[in-house]
C-alpha cells in the first residue's frame, strides 16, 4: 500500500512537472526564436509550437526582414533539431518567398541583408552552438508592380548551408523580364562566403529555355529599352549601313553588363553551364528555334578580358558528330584592338537537333537534313570590317520559296567555302576565293565589289570586278544530282555531253557605257538524247493540249496542233507575221543557237541602269518552250527548266518548225491564242491575208497582249503607230521588208474589226524619209526575261 500510493503521488507529481513544462515549452522556444531572430534584423511570427525529442517543430511562420522589406517569407513548418547540444540543424520544409518591386531596389535590399548576415556569420552561432540551416521544397515569387507582365517564379527551392557557404537546389524556375521569357529545370547553385560577400563557385542546370520573341505588344508594356530593329524595308539606305556597328555597340555593351554580373556573382574560375538550352529568337518576322545544345558561359582574363559564350549540340545519342558555336566577346582594355570571334567547327548535325523546326524559313523534314561547319567569322570594329573564312556543307536540305519552284524541293547538297572581307559600313565587298557546290555543279567566284554614296539625289554608285568560273560537269551529272522538285518537266530525260562556263563583269555605274565589260566563253554541248514522252517534241506533230490562263488568271487547258481548229501551217501564214515577230521579239533568232549572248549583254546592261528589272532577253526559242511546257510562274525552276528545254528544241527542230509551232500557240490576247484565231479576232481576216500593218501590230502586243492600242474609231493610235513605223524602217533597214513593202507598211493604219486598213497621205518622204532606225529595236517583249 505504501509503495503503491508512492507510485501514485511520483506519477501526480511528473504529469504536473510535464504539465508545467509543456505549458512553458511554447513561450520559451518563441522567445529564444525571436531573440535570435532579431539578431539578424528579423522578426517572426510563430503560428503554432510543438514540442520533439532535443528540439521543436514551428508551424506557420512568417519572417519580415528589417533590411529587406520588399521580401515576406511564409514557412509552413520548421523543425528544429539538437536544440539543447552543441550544434543544431533548423530545416524548413515547404513555404514560399516573394519579392515585389523593382530589380534594383531589392539588389540594395538584400546587399544590405547580406552585409548584416556577413558581419554576424553565415554559420551561426547561437548560444555557443553551431546552427546549419536547411530549406526543402520551398516557393519563390518575384513581380514587378509597375509592370505586371514581369515576373519569376521557382518551386522545389531547397537550400544547404555547408561549410560557410551556400548549396542552392532549384527544380523549375520560370519567367518574363523585358522581352526575353525563360525557364529553367535542375538547376544547382553552389555559394561560397568571399570577402565583401558571396560568390558562386558552381552553377548548373539540367535544361534551359529562353524566348527572345515574344510579342511587340508585351515588350512595349514592359517599358524595355532595348533598341527594336525595324523591318528591312523601314530602314533607310543609310541607317543600314550602320546598323552592324550600331549592333557590335550593343553587343559590347550588353557584354560588358554581363561580365560585371559574372564577376559580383561568380567565384573566379566559375562556368555556368546548362546541359540541354533551347532558344526561340524572331529573325525578320520568322521564329528560329536554337538547341538543345550544352551551353557555357565563362570569363577569361586577360587584356583584353574575354565574355565565351560556347554552344555544342551532338547528332544524337551515343552519336560522336559534335557541332560547337563560340562567341568570343573582348572586353574592357585592349577590346577596342581585338575582333569578336564567332566559331563553328564539327558536324554533321541534324537541323531539327540544331532547334530548326519544320516551316522555319520554308525549311521541311529538319530532321533528314544536316549542317556541318569550319569557319570564322572575325567583327573587327578596330578597322570595321568583318572576315568570313571556313567551309560548310548542308546535306539533305529540303524547302519551300516560291521564289525558287512551285512545289517542294527535296534533297539539296549545299557545299560553300571562301574567304570574304567587307567593311561594316556597306561599301565594299571582297572576295580572295568563293566557291559554292550544288550537287554535281560548281561555282567558283573572286572579285570586289565597291560602293560610293551617291550625291545631289543620285543613286549610290558601285564599282564591279569579279570573276567566275563553272568548271566542266557533265550534263546528265547535273541532272541526276538535282534535288526532286527542281525540274519536274525534264525529270527523268537522258542527256550527254558537258557544259563549262569562265567570265567576267567589269563597270562602274556612274559611267555605264564607258565602262561596261560583261562577258563569258561558254562551252555548252549539253543534248537530250532520251527525252520523257511528255518532253518529246513528237506529241505537238498531232493535236495536244496545252495549259492556258483565263482572263482572271486561272489555269485551265486547250486544244492544239495539226488538225484542230485553229492550227495554221506555216504555208498559210504571211510573210509578214514571221517578219514582223522577229524583227520586235528576237533580231537574231535565224542565226542563235536559241540564246542570244549580245541580248543577254544588252539586258543586264540596261537593268543595272535602271536599278530594277526593265528588259529581259527571251528569245523566241526561249519562249515557244516556256509557252509549250511551262507555267507563266516566275521561279528559279522555270527558268532552269526552260533553258534546258530550249537547247531540247533547238536541237530537234529546224528553225521553220519553231516558227511555225510559236504562231499557233503563243497569246495575243485574253483567251486568244495562236495566230489563227488572232487574225480573225482583231481583223476579221485570215492569217495568210494579213497586211504589213497588220502583221506588225499583232507582233507588237506580243509583249503584253492584255493591252490594246486601239482609238475610238476602231484605229490604231497615233503614237503605237509612230512604234510600228520605226519597227518597218528597222525590218526594211535590215533587208526584211522591200522599198515596196516598207512603203505600203507605213501608208496603212490597221483597224480593229476591219480586213483592211485605212491609207492615209504620208510626208516623210517614204523609204527615204525618216530614218527612225534603232539599233536593237526588239527586246524580250515577255518582260520576266
């Protein structure tokens, strides 16, 4: 009984000593926590206390730091351990951290905290013990107020405090600053304790991410002044010229704000490297994505200073073909002496690894084509030039640009190396050595290009020597190592022989006749020997059909050929219908092999001169295969194509033939094509009845036969007339036309719906009268050359 009731009053009086202790345990541990707390200039609010064996757990608590104010730090739960040893650990588990205000004012802020937390210790010491801090699966939140569309936000923040230092674990961190939206995944920041603060002495991440496109509108909204580049066509003439020095500036600039980042935030010697970065960046209207690739970013002393920006992306995995970009950006002392260096060396590399996607610049299948890479570009702002010196091949390339054909075009080997100089300023360009591969063919290119300003209103001038050369590829080489799409008319043709090609271009602007020296010896043996049933000429000997344009451009197809209605044998046709085409359209066409060099001449000569395209230099062979097996749409495809079948054509046929099978199918007008049905709709008449006049006007409308020259009455105007008679002088001057035919040509005006024209009284004298005689009247009607 006495033991028992001892029991008794031993266990009444623990649970009242535990009563006392639990009832005092809450204030104790909140004060010493404040007081420690305020050691640091922090206040806390302790939402709950629970007691655990050599510690406690604290639930629900908010710090506010008096240095710091734009900061509010929220725990859910923070567990103290070894609260009565010598060391402690104090681990906060969850919870979130958020800064509200501008960048600036909160770097002061936390400068201030940072120097507090300097001169108490990073490691605290806290009544003889050593405290480590921990904080898993924390929240952080940054927001600008003044711009709501800034902000960053990270989740499953943890951090360490080890050795006098900081371990940072970040598993995703997002956000948009300006114009420029990231994120981040595994990120892993080492901080050490330096003098006059802390540094990083790692800096890592899994994956990376940056947008530099996103929209006009936001960027605006963030008040960024970061300079916008305009479109192309918004920059004047002479802004552009300095648009790369203007560029190189910035790039310094941001440089330099970089490198001083890197130097209050890194330890030296430290990289910050992200394993897998992508990028998106807006180029002229187009998205480019870039990566995943390893990206390094480094300093290197020096003088100059260096910022390294290396970029390196591997075909795949296990894959050893490895692509490396690095931007070497000098600094400081010394950089205004040394070239920023832009590197690429290895390959090949799939352009979808590269981060080109599908439809980026036209560009298809980015993941059968591949980019290999071994060059330097220098940006020498001490003597404002840039350097081009490497060599590259793109395999595999397929694209879309209408500009090039109408459907895709698959498989293209682009192979490119030279040495290239030019000054930032846009007024020269020189080639030491240039050499393109496509397929089979090679282009190889030397030469100096030069630019003066023009002044008083006139156009810059510009002083022309290059060289170039094609040498000898077999045509069937050519051919066969087109890419699919190229040529879809010959596709699929046998042809022999070979083809080489060496000329030159020598002028100056300002003194175009002077000076103009353009010219080519060219070796072309090219022959279809096996043409595809579509191309063989064989098919127009019977009625075929063909693709014509209504008036509202739409294709649909006709009927043509020997036996059909409105097919007129040569021997039904006037002579001065093939006298008058030929005489407006192509000058030499009895006696060219189906190109005219002395045209071709005249027409770069008078483009250059008018700054724009003015005067093509189709000839009549050049046209009968465009009307016979082309579309009217303007592509380097077409035109490829169309060279090759005029050779074809001028190799099967005699030059009668072609005249003959250009009449029947070439438009004088809408839905009128041929000149049976011409003769008929403009003159009520037969092709072998029609007049001089006659003839001559229909040859004239060649060039635009939507067009019509007709006055009220129904005659040909005053001024096409005055055309047409410097056209008869021309034929009579050269032999075509007699002193009877020439005078009967002149004394007519052709009337529209009338087999006969009017005659009228001439003065000039007749045959010897006005001279009125050009040189080369005729040019390529067609205009798209």
């Amino acid at each position: 009984m006495k033991v028992g009731r001892g029991l008794k009053i031993s266990g009444a009086s623990l649970a009242v000593l535990a009563l006392s202790a639990g009832v005092s345990f809450g204030p104790l541990v909140r004060s010493r926590a404040a007081a420690t707390a305020e050691r640091y200039g922090a206040a806390l609010e302790i939402g709950s206390v629970r007691p655990r064996w050599n510690g406690a757990t604290l639930g629900d608590v908010v710090v506010t730091l008096e240095d710091a104010p734009s900061l509010s730090i929220k725990l859910h739960e923070v567990v103290v351990d070894g609260a009565f040893g010598a060391s402690r650990t104090v681990t906060a588990h969850g919870g979130t951290v958020r800064a509200i205000g501008a960048p600036e004012a909160i770097a002061s802020e936390i400068a201030a905290l940072r120097e507090r937390l300097v001169r108490k210790g990073v490691a605290a010491q806290v009544d003889g013990a050593r405290t480590e801090l921990k904080a898993v699966g924390m929240q952080a939140r940054w927001e600008r107020v003044e711009r709501s569309s800034e902000s960053v936000e990270a989740s499953g923040l943890s951090v360490l405090a080890v050795d006098g230092g900081l371990d940072v674990a970040v598993e995703r961190v997002s956000g948009t600053v300006g114009r420029r939206a990231f994120t981040a995944k595994g990120i892993d920041l080492g901080l050490a304790r330096v003098p006059g603060g802390v540094r990083a002495r790692r800096v890592t991440a899994l994956e990376g991410f940056i947008d530099l496109s996103v929209e006009a509108e936001a960027a605006a909204a963030t008040g960024d002044d970061a300079p916008v580049t305009p479109p192309a066509a918004e920059v004047a003439p002479r802004d552009r010229e300095d648009e790369v020095t203007r560029a190189v500036a910035l790039l310094r600039a941001r440089g330099e704000a970089t490198l001083a980042i890197l130097d209050e935030k890194l330890a030296p010697g430290t990289v910050v490297v992200v394993e897998h970065s992508t990028a998106r960046v807006r180029v002229r209207g187009d998205i480019v994505g870039i990566g995943p690739g390893r990206f390094e970013l480094r300093r290197e002393d020096g003088v100059p200073r260096r910022l390294v920006v290396e970029v390196a992306r591997t075909a795949g995995e296990g894959d050893g073909d490895r692509l490396t970009a690095r931007l070497s950006l000098p600094l400081g002392e010394g950089a205004a002496a040394a070239p920023i260096k832009v590197e690429m060396h290895g390959g090949p590399v799939p352009l979808a690894a590269l981060g080109l996607r599908e439809g980026d610049f036209g560009l298809l299948e980015t993941d059968r084509a591949s980019l290999a890479a071994d060059a330097i570009v220098e940006l020498d702002d001490a003597v404002h030039v840039v350097r081009f010196d490497g060599e590259g091949h793109l395999k595999g390339l397929s694209l879309q640009h209408d500009a090039l054909s109408d459907q895709p075009l698959k498989g293209i080997d682009i192979g490119f190396r030279g040495k290239v100089e030019a000054p930032l300023d846009g007024t020269s360009v020189r080639a030491q050595k240039a050499e393109i591969e496509l397929g089979a063919l090679r282009i190889l290119g030397a030469g100096d290009v030069k630019r003066t300003r023009g002044v008083a209103g006139k156009p810059d001038a510009f002083l022309v020597d290059v060289r170039y050369e094609v040498p000898l590829v077999a045509c069937q080489s050519l051919l066969d190592a087109a890419p699919a799409g190229l040529f879809p008319v010959v596709a699929g043709s046998t042809m022999a022989g070979s083809l080489a090609l060496k000329g030159h271009a020598r002028f100056d602007t300002d003194q175009l006749d002077k000076s103009y020296d353009v010219s080519w010896d060219a070796a072309v043996g090219c022959r279809m020997v096996a043409p595809r049933p579509l191309v063989a000429v064989e098919r127009f000997q019977k009625p075929f059909k063909k693709t014509i344009y209504t008036p509202e451009g739409s294709r649909t197809e006709a009927e043509f050929g020997p036996g059909t209605d409105g097919w007129v044998s040569r021997s039904r046709i006037s002579h001065f219908m093939e006298v008058a085409v030929i005489t407006s359209e192509d000058g030499r066409f009895e006696r060219h092999g189906g190109f005219d060099h002395e045209a071709i001449r005249n027409s770069i000569r008078e483009n250059i001169r008018a700054r724009r395209f003015v005067r093509g230099a189709s000839t009549i062979s050049m046209q009968l295969a465009k009307n016979l097996y082309l579309p009217r749409d303007k592509t380097l495809s077409r035109k490829l194509e169309e060279a090759i079948l005029t050779l074809y054509l001028e190799q099967v046929l005699t030059k009668d033939q072609m005249m003959e099978l250009y009449l029947n199918v070439v438009e004088f007008g809408p839905m009128i094509y041929g000149i049976g049905p011409a003769a008929r709709h403009y003159f009520r008449t037969s092709p072998d009845a029609l007049t001089v006049s006659q003839a001559y006007y229909l040859a004239s409308i060649l060039p635009s036969p939507k067009k019509q020259h007709f006055g009220a009455g129904g005659a040909v105007s005053g001024g096409w007339m005055s055309h047409l008679r410097r056209l008869m002088r021309y034929a009579h001057h050269r032999g075509r036309l007699t002193d009877g035919e020439l005078d009967e040509g002149l004394s007519e005006v052709p009337v529209f719906g009338s087999p006969s024209p009017i005659h009228e009284a001439r003065d000039d004298g007749g045959v010897g009268g006005e001279d009125g005689v050009k040189r080369e009247p005729w040019t390529d009607g067609h205009g798209d050359g």
